[in-house]
C-alpha cells in the first residue's frame, strides 16, 4: 500500500458512482467545497489521499485514484448505515449539536457501532499515512478517531475540524460516553471549530469535564503516568467556499440567460425570494413558511409579484425526524399555494430534488432575497455562494444569527428567526431596500467572502497543524509492520540461521501469549512443552543466554514455567528480577531503580486501593498485587465492563504523575518503580555480554523492547497488529517451532 504525506479522513469520500451501460462503476468527483479546498491543497504535496465511505453499504471497491487523488473506501455494513451513521452520528450527536432542537436519541449499540466503525476509519488512515505525514479528519461521525490514529501512529501531526456547532458544556453534558468523545477529539494536535464560541465551548468541557488545564486556546492533556503531557491547540477557522469557481460562474453568458429565463419560467415575478436547504430541522424551513403564510395572509406580500422559490435538497429521509419534517413541510407548503397561489402558478415554488452546481449558481443570479433561517447551523455556505454570485452588486441576504456565518457578513439583514415578526419584517425590509442600500451591503459582504476563500481556510489550517508539529517533540519511532503484514518466510529463516552463527546470543521471550496460549483463567495456562524444552536445551549451548521476560509476577513465573536455573527470569515487566545464572555479570543490572522506598509503598498501597474499589464496580475484573506494581485484569468481566474499568483505571493514571501506567491486552498496569520490558532486555543484553538479541513477543509491552533493538537483533512479534518488530510469526505454535529449530542450528553450527 502506498503512503502519503497528507491524508484526508472523511465519512464520504469525494465521489459519486455512475453505473455505465456496460455494468462497469464510474467515479465522478463530487464538486462540494470541501473537494475543492482539499484539491487546492493537494496539489501543494507530494501524495495525497482521501479515506472515506463510498456511500452503498456492503463490501467496499478497492483504492483508486480520481482526479490525481488516492481515494481509499472504507466499508460500512447496512447495520454500521444504521447505526453508527443514522443512529449515533445523525440521531444523538447531530440534534444535541445543534440546540437539541429535536430530542437527541440514544442507544448503546448505536455508540458500541460509532466506536468500530471510527476504529476502522482510523486503522484505514493509520496504514496510508507516510512516517511524520499529515492527517486531518473532519466532521462529527469520526471524533475518536484523532485519539486512535495517536495510538497508533504517534509520529504523524492530527487535525481535527468539525464542520457544525460545538454545543455549550449544560447540553454537551448530556451526552452519554462524553468524556470518551473529548478525549477522541483531543488526540489531535489541532482541532478546528468554526466559530470561537465553539472552540470556547470545547475547552470549557475540557477543563470541567476532565478537569484539564486550559490557557486560552490552549488544553493540556496530561499523559497516562509519568508519560510527557500534550498540548492541543483549539481555533477557530471559519469554513468558505470557492469564491473563484463561482465568480466564473457568474461571467458565464450561458449562466445569465438560464438566471433569466428562471424568472420568466416562474411568471415574471417582481421578486424572487430563494431559500436553499438540505430538508433538516435546523435550517428553520417551517419558521420561514410560517412567516411566509403569514405575510400572504396579512397582505403584506401579493403573490402575483413576489414568488419562495424553496430548494429542499433530499437528505437523512430514513431518519424518523427527517421523514416527519418533510411531511410538515410540504402540508405547509400546499396549504400555503392552495391558499394564495394565483392561477397557473405558486406562491411558493418548491423544489425536492438537487441541482447541478450550473443551476444552483442561477438560481441565486435570479433572486432578489436570500432566506437563510437557522435555528442553528456551524457555517452555512448558501449564505456566502449567495454573496459570491452577486458580483452586479444586488440582492440582500437576510441571515439567521444563529449561523457561524453571522459572524463574518455582519452587512446582512441578520434576523432571530424564532421570533416570527421579526423574521416577517426582515424580509419585508428587505424587498423594499433601495439599490443603493443594497450595493452598499453587497460590497462589505463580498469583501469578506471573497478574501477568505475555502482555499485560504485549508491552508491557514495546514499552516498552524504544521507549525505545532514543528514545536512538538518527535514520538517513538514509526511502526515497521501493519496489521498482518510479515516479510517474506524466507528472509526470517536466513536471519535466523545469521542469529545462530553469532558468537554470543541471548534468546529472550514473554511468555503469555508467546511460549503459552492465552487462556481467560491466568492460573490455567498451559505453556507449550517444545518451547520450554528448546529454551532450556539452548542454555546447554555454549555462548548462549536465555531470558524469559513477563508482565506477571515473577513467583507466578516461576511457578508456572519451572525453568533450571540456568534461564534467567524477569517479572513485572522488568520490576522483578529473578537470582541470574553464574554466566551474567550481574553487577551491569542497575538495581537502584527498581528499590522500593516508604513513599513508593504507600502510593503502592493508595493506588491498591482505589483499583480495588473500580474493580468491586465491575463484576469479574481483579485486581492483582505485585511488589512493585498493581494491576487491574479485565479479561474476565461481562459485557461492557472491560472497557468501562479500564477507562477508569485510565482517567485514575492521569491522577498520578508519577506512576508508570502499561495499558495491556486486558490489563492495566500501575508500576511505582520505572522498569519496561525493554529496559530490562537491554540491561540483560548487557549483563550477558551478548553481541545479538533475539526477542519474541506479542503485546504492547513488548513494543518497549522491539523499539531498542538494533540492526543485528531479532525482533518477532507472535500474532497480527502494529508492531515495530522487523519480523512476525502466526502464533504460540510458530514459536515453539521457531525455537526448536533455533536450537537445532546453534547445535548443528557448534
Ligand atoms: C455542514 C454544516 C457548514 C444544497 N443543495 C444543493 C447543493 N447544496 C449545497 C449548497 C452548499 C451545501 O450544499 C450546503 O452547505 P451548508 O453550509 O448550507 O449546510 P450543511 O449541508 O448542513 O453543511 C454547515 C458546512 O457543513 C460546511 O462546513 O457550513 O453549517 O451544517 O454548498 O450549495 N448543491 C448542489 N445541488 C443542490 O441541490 N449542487
């Protein structure tokens, strides 16, 4: 798979599917705004791609390139459709975003959907970005997956822009799992909000929800444990359209007689009055059909000079209130034209479908008024494609304050629309404002939008994303295989047979999950006889060391190995450190750090506690007790259980500055004396005089040793997922083979 320094991470991908008459797919770029500004960006790196939903549920098309973008499709079910998007994204967070202006809905299994399928967006980014590569996701459907990419990918920059509101901290609150969201969206290095009272809002949650320090624009996300905290930058950047595209829209001869033939189409009105919405409840479509009704009804407006052309743009139809909006909708509008409309044509021209972006452009060349009625809306682009189409200096836009873009065009008729006498009186003013008036505000508004294009919004964004990366200290190094991806069988036998040849080696592994099968039950593990045995006969072997390096105790190692003592054994994920064989020089391990003093104890003791107290709220997890280090299993709880104890153990960790925290398969770790697996290999390594290093291992604690590795070392990792080891195995069964035929080569080559 190819890599690219700039990744676009979106719930649709830029394109539409055209069936052709062979049956073969076509794909046609979608001209939003967004496409255009990534497009313009785009062309200033060197590879760029975009990851998204194709937009039909099922099996996804491969990557492909349109337009000189790589477009990589990720795959929804019909129930991720369901759940994750109409549910969770468009029934929960769009209404509770937008002033719960319906009830937001909640179900758990449509949070348990949103939760997988931005772990798959995630994974999907995380495998085509290129090392120190930039990724920006957008939108509401994928906060958590900044969070996700950073726990994979910790070198790549993460941008975050969310295209709608951010909801005041009393209904932010209301959201079930909202801290899992804050901490989705604090992953990233930035993250854009379209109005400063929405970056506001952000940090306001973020300090009174998880308690983290905010200056200014600024949240600091301590790390778990003694890990360095990170700064997130929080902004404002207020989206735009591309003024340029539109403008030569508007010099288009052909585009100014379809504008005039719109109005004679329409009966020659006097005035034309546009709105242009997707059919959404927070556009405030009935406010305006109300005001509308009842500026016919009083006489205000006489329907044989002035025409609603309404643009309902088909959206969310099997979303209940989306369904239930239509259908009020258009009751209003056929009472309304039953009511008034002259003969032989409408007092409201209403219109369920979509246009070409040609059509759309004409349409507001035509229109004397532009409605745009929020209740509440992040940006609205109506409102400035209306000004960019206006370069003859007519036309009035009467706004909604409740716009992201009220902010900017303050030389519009801005309007409450709740409050339906003003709503009716604006629009009257703005029918009867004269050219001059009118001019004098076209001008400021254009002035505004067309100095802040969509192309200076991206930059501006691309700029401060990489001037932070510029600032931030590098992660650990980048990952060497994904998911399953294993070199060539071949090449790790002839690196083996090199191993085996090297003077002095030490052979060290972990043991769950390597040398032992995972098993629920921790005390039924059953290690795997020809690994031990290949092990212990390595030891007979001259210049060979072997270790056997784990995260349980080193008692319950012990126990459960029974090695001669000529294997050394390291416990507590380098804590512990078993008596070694005569042929280590033990005087190389530096002990100090792993001595116990009367303020590690009782913090040991504190942090017993307050996991012994998570773990009586979440029936079968445990806790378990080491020297030097607590640990909270959750492999065994019920349902959700596992996830909910190990998000308090790791809210708890952010408590505690000083203490080492190792997220693990199942498994949190609080150590009180810093050790890893890593540092105890390399101290091993050491004490071994070993001039190579072979190291088996499978899980994330075991990435602190194939990070230290160098070039001559081994690093296997037994099992799929991230890794930086240079070399992957299938399972406990490969190892077993594996080690055997180690042994047989050190034997043979002896
Ligand atoms: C979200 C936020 C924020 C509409 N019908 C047709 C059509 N459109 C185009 C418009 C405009 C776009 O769709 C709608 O953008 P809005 O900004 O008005 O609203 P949302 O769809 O809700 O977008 C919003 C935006 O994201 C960007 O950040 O501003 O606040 O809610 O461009 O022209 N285009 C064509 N045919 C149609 O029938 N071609």
């Amino acid at each position: 798979m190819s890599q690219h320094d700039l990744v676009i991470v979106a719930n649709r991908l830029p394109v539409d599917s055209r069936t052709l008459p062979d049956g073969a797919t076509e794909w046609v770029t979608s001209p939003g705004g967004l496409v255009t500004a990534m497009e313009s960006v785009m062309k200033g790196v060197d590879s760029g791609a975009w990851v998204g939903w194709a937009g039909s549920p099922g099996e996804a098309p491969d990557p492909f390139e349109a337009d000189g973008m790589h477009l990589y499709p990720v795959r929804l079910e019909a129930e991720d459709v369901e759940k994750y998007y109409e549910g969770f994204s468009n029934g929960t967070l769009w209404p509770l975003y937008h002033d719960v202006i319906v009830d937001p809905e909640f179900h758990r299994t449509w949070w348990d959907s949103y939760v997988a399928v931005n772990r798959r967006f995630a994974k999907a980014a995380a495998e085509v970005a290129s090392p120190g590569g930039t990724i920006w996701v957008h939108d509401y459907q994928l906060q958590l997956v900044p969070e996700m990419i950073r726990s994979e990918r910790p070198d790549v920059r993460i941008g975050f822009f969310n295209h709608i509101p951010f909801p005041p901290l009393e209904l932010f609150s209301q959201l079930p799992k909202r801290n899992q969201v804050l901490r989705g969206l604090l992953g990233a290095d930035l993250v854009g909000f379209q109005r400063e009272s929405d970056a506001l809002n952000f940090t306001a949650a973020a300090r009174k929800l998880l308690g983290y320090q905010v200056d200014q624009h600024t949240v600091t996300v301590p790390g778990i444990g003694a890990s360095e905290p990170r700064q997130v930058l929080a902004k404002c950047f207020p989206i735009s359209i591309d003024a340029g595209a539109i403008t030569a829209l508007t010099e288009d001869p052909e585009l100014r007689e379809r504008a005039a033939q719109l109005r004679r189409d329409l009966g020659d009105p006097k005035r034309i009055v546009l709105g242009v919405d997707r059919l959404d409840y927070t556009k405030g479509i009935r406010h305006r059909l109300k005001a509308w009704g009842e500026l016919l009804n009083d006489d205000l407006i006489d329907p044989s000079e002035t025409v609603l052309v309404q643009v309902a743009t088909p959206s969310r139809e099997r979303v209940d209130a989306y369904r239930q909006l239509r259908d009020e909708v258009e009751l209003t509008v056929g009472r309304i034209n039953g009511d008034f409309a002259p003969i032989g044509r409408p007092a409201i021209s209403y219109l369920h479908r979509s246009f070409d972006r040609r059509d759309m452009t004409a349409l507001y060349m035509a229109a004397d008024v532009a409605l745009v009625t929020s209740l509440r809306d992040g940006m609205n682009l109506v409102a400035k494609e209306y000004v960019a189409s206006r370069p003859d200096l007519r036309g009035v836009l009467v706004l909604s304050e409740f716009t992201g873009a009220a902010d900017e065009l303050r030389a519009a008729i801005l309007v409450n629309p709740h409050d339906i006498d003003d709503l009716k009186s604006s629009v009257l003013r703005a029918l009867t404002m004269s050219e001059e008036e009118q001019e004098e505000a076209m001008r400021s508004l254009r002035r505004q939008v067309l100095d802040h294009d969509v192309q200076t919004w991206a930059k501006l964004f691309l700029e401060d994303l990489e001037e932070i990366g510029r600032t931030a200290k590098p992660g650990r190094p980048a990952i060497r295989l994904h998911g399953e991806d294993a070199p060539a069988r071949a090449e790790l036998e002839e690196a083996l047979a090199a191993f085996a040849r090297t003077p002095r080696i030490l052979v060290a592994s972990d043991f769950d999950g390597v040398i032992a099968p995972i098993v629920a039950d921790r005390d039924a593990v059953q290690p795997d006889p020809r690994s031990l045995t290949a092990l212990r006969e390595l030891t007979e072997l001259p210049g060979v060391n072997v270790a056997l390096v784990s995260g349980r105790a080193l008692a319950d190692l012990d126990h459960h190995t029974r090695m001669p003592s000529t294997v050394a054994l390291i416990g507590s994920h380098g804590a512990e450190v078993g008596a070694l064989p005569a042929d280590f020089h033990a005087d190389v391990l530096d002990a100090a750090a792993l001595t116990m003093d009367d303020s590690k104890q009782s913090l040991l003791e504190s942090i017993i506690r307050r996991l012994r107290l998570i773990s009586s709220q979440y029936p079968g997890t445990e806790v378990e007790i080491k020297p030097t280090a607590a640990v909270l299993h959750t492999r065994q709880a019920r349902g959700r259980g596992a996830g909910n104890a190990t998000e308090a153990a790791l809210e708890y960790a952010r408590t505690l500055p000083d203490v080492y925290v190792t997220p693990g398969k199942k498994v949190v770790e609080f150590s009180v004396v810093h050790t890893s697996k890593g540092s105890a290999v390399q101290a091993l390594a050491r004490a071994a005089a070993a001039d190579a290093v072979l190291y088996l291992g499978d899980d994330v604690t075991d990435e602190t040793v194939f990070t230290v590795l160098d070039e001559g070392d081994l690093g296997i990792k037994v099992g799929a997922g991230d890794t930086a080891a240079q070399w992957r195995i299938a399972d406990t069964e490969a190892a077993a083979q594996l080690l055997t035929a180690l042994r047989e080569r050190r034997g043979q080559d002896r």
